[in-house]
C-alpha cells in the first residue's frame, strides 16, 4: 500500500515568528493546527489578503510571511 504524498517540512513566518511543519500547508490547516479560530479572523500571506472562500485551497510556502488577525468588537 502507497502512503500519502508529503511535502517535506515547511518554514514560515507567523505573526512575526518563525515556524516549521510538515506540508502541504493551506490556510485552513494552519488555522487548525494553531489553534487560531476560522470565525473572526482575516489572513494576509506576503502583505496579500486572502478572502475567507479561498481558506482551504491557498497553500502557504517555504518563506512566506503570514500574518492573522483577530477581528474584535466594540466601539
């Protein structure tokens, strides 16, 4: 039996820190395995903000600078 595909370790800045984990990296995945929310939460990778539709199919890559921000209430 073939195991899955695996992309070699992945490293990348988030929010500013450096980070390293096993690929394919999406947006959703990232959100997940640090435990960052869905809900409320604008991302940017490389200064370009990602719409929330394309979460799950945008991959992050070696170098990228990733940044996420909490949207918060009040006024």
């Amino acid at each position: 039996m073939a195991l899955p595909y695996r992309r070699s370790a992945v490293e990348f800045q988030l929010n500013g820190e450096s980070r390293q984990v096993g690929g394919p990296l999406t947006v959703v995945s990232l959100l997940e395995r640090f435990d960052l929310g869905r809900r409320r939460v604008a991302v940017a990778i490389n200064d370009e903000v990602v719409p929330r539709s394309r979460f799950a199919e945008v991959e992050i890559h070696e170098g990228d600078h990733v940044e996420v921000i909490h949207a918060v209430g009040g006024g």
